[in-house]
C-alpha cells in the first residue's frame, strides 16, 4: 500500500487513499524538535481486518527513526502496538 504523509504546522498525519478519499490515516503533533505525540488513527470499516492500521504505525515508527524523534502515542490503538514489542523501544518517549 503506498502510505503518504502530509505535515503543516506542527501537524501531520500518514494516510491512504482509495478512491480520491483518506481511507486510513494517523494523525500527529510535533510538540517539540524531538518528539511527536500521536493522537488519532482511523482505519475506513472496507479496511478493517488488513492490518493497514499497524502499517501506518509502523510508518510512524519509521519516520520517527529517520527523524531522529521519540514517539508519545496517546492515540489508544498506537500506544497498544508501540508497547506491544520491544522492537519500537527505542522510539517510544
């Protein structure tokens, strides 16, 4: 699935498209140069059951690594992935 990311204003998020429209996407805040706090995650019901939800994590995790950034996932679906496993330890603040 080809994931995009958008960001203006300390704001941003990584969605999919299908059909012209975000179909999944999860929202962000930069809230400072070394941290962004994840706060939302939807995931469109034709979606559901894929494992697109986790791959926008994941996506996340990815850019955080990139970015040099620690993660804050407030979103409650982000927060149960990201300490799930140790191996996105090292992004989570």
């Amino acid at each position: 699935m080809n994931i995009k990311r958008f960001e203006e204003n300390g704001k941003g998020r990584f969605y999919i498209e299908k059909e012209g429209k975000e179909a999944a996407k999860i929202e962000y805040t930069r809230t400072d140069a070394d941290h962004i706090t994840i706060t939302y995650t939807e995931v469109d019901e034709q979606m559901r059951g894929e494992g697109v939800g986790q791959q926008l994590v994941e996506k996340s995790v990815e850019f955080a690594r990139e970015e040099n950034l620690k993660i804050d996932p407030k979103c409650s679906f982000a927060k149960s992935v990201l300490t799930s496993s140790e191996e996105f330890a090292d992004v989570l603040q």
